[in-house]
C-alpha cells in the first residue's frame, strides 16, 4: 500500500468526521491506496518521479476522499508533493512555510482573467527562476473560485496561468464548462512547461490507466466507451 500526503489528509479528514463518507460506489470494496474497487486496483503499476517542481495542493472540505479527485495521482507520482485542507478562518502553519520557501518560486495556478492588476501573471517559467512550487487550488470549479478568493495569503503570489482552450479528457465527474480540465491534468502540462519531461509523461500515463480503471468499475459506463471515445480522437 503506498502512502502520501493526500491519503494521509484523508485519514485526517476521516477521523474528523461525524458521519460516514458515502461516495458514489461507497459499497465498493476498494483498495485504501489508489481508491478504485479492489479488482481494478493499479497500484502495481505505479510510477515514482523526481521532478524540479514541486506542488502544494489545497483541497477543498471532502475532496481528499472522493474516489474520482485526481490531486492524489499527483502525490502518487511525485513524493514530495504537498497536501493541506482549506479554511477560510484557520491556515495551517505549515502551509504559509511551505509557500514562503525561500529557494522556490511560488505560482497559485489559476486563469489569468481572475487575476487583478498589479498581480503578477505567468504562463512560462522565467528562464533562470527559482524551481516552481505550483499551488493548486483542489475542488469544484466553484470551489476553487472560492478559495482563490477567499485566502488572502496568496494575494500577493503570481499567477501561473494555463492555456485550457482544447476539451478535458477528464470524463469522471461533469464540469460545470467543457474547457475545465481536472488538476492532474493541468499538473502534467505544468510539469511540461517546466521542463520535467519524464515526469509530465509518467503522470499522464498514471492518469490514463487510472482513468481506465476507474471507468471499468462502473457498469453503467464500460470502459469500451472511452476506448471508442479515444479512437475517434485520432
């Protein structure tokens, strides 16, 4: 069984709970690792990266125990990846160290229409620069719109800004606008962007067997789908 933050956030965010957690296929018996029903476990199959980048999820209330939230992807590939629950009254102290790291650039990634003069905007990493830690903001669109707003010490961090015109291959969930992509998604294209080449495609291959897996554990939706889904793509 493999660990990282975001498990260990949901433990956390387990053990606070009043009541069940009752996702969607809750009478599932899942593996407590990748999630996903017990037969269509992959985490055989998982690959370990190292990477100049780095990234700070912050996950909205019950995002961490979803089955379908793909920031646990990001933590299953990159080990020093960092996960913490959003508050709008309470920040934890390790999340305002961990964006004040001296030796790293901070971006809250994030569409640059959001962003206000005179906040910086980024849709390259400056040649020279710091390695990135890229804050990713974890949740429903309107929930990171949320604490986009609503977290004032990222208000002075610059934007890093993706280009998310082409459609989401994310599939698991439905976004509220066909251009919203899901957040393992935008972590491979800024690992792309940063020059982390081999860890970009290590990711996006874990998502697509993840996505896979997830999809051949629902009946409803076979798995044959996606695949007829790809092959029109090409």
């Amino acid at each position: 069984m493999s660990d990282n933050a975001v498990l260990r956030l949901r433990t956390e965010r387990l053990a606070k709970s009043t009541r069940p957690f009752l996702a969607r296929g809750s009478r599932a018996i899942r593996c407590q690792s990748c999630l996903l029903p017990v037969r269509n476990c992959i985490c055989a199959t998982r690959e370990i990266h190292q990477a100049a980048s780095r990234f700070c999820l912050v996950m909205f209330d019950t995002e961490p125990m979803k089955p379908s939230n793909t920031g646990r992807l990001i933590a299953d590939v990159l080990p020093d990846t960092l996960a913490f629950m959003w508050s709008r009254t309470e920040t934890d102290p390790a999340l305002i160290e961990a964006i004040s790291d001296p030796s790293r650039q901070a971006y809250v990634v994030f569409p640059a229409s959001f962003a206000e003069p005179p906040r910086q905007v980024f849709t390259e990493v400056p040649a020279g620069s710091k390695p990135p830690l890229f804050i990713m903001l974890d949740g429903t669109w309107n929930e990171a719109r949320k604490m986009f707003r609503k977290s004032p010490y990222l208000d002075n961090l610059p934007v890093f800004s993706l280009d998310v015109s082409a459609s989401s291959g994310y599939i698991l969930r439905e976004a509220s606008r066909p251009e919203l992509h899901c957040t393992v998604e935008v972590a491979a294209a800024l690992l792309e962007k940063a020059g982390d080449l081999e860890a970009s495609a290590g990711l996006s291959r874990h998502f697509n067997h993840f996505r896979t897996q997830y999809l051949a554990g629902k009946p409803h939706h076979p798995v044959h789908q996606l695949t007829a889904k790809n092959a029109e793509s090409l």
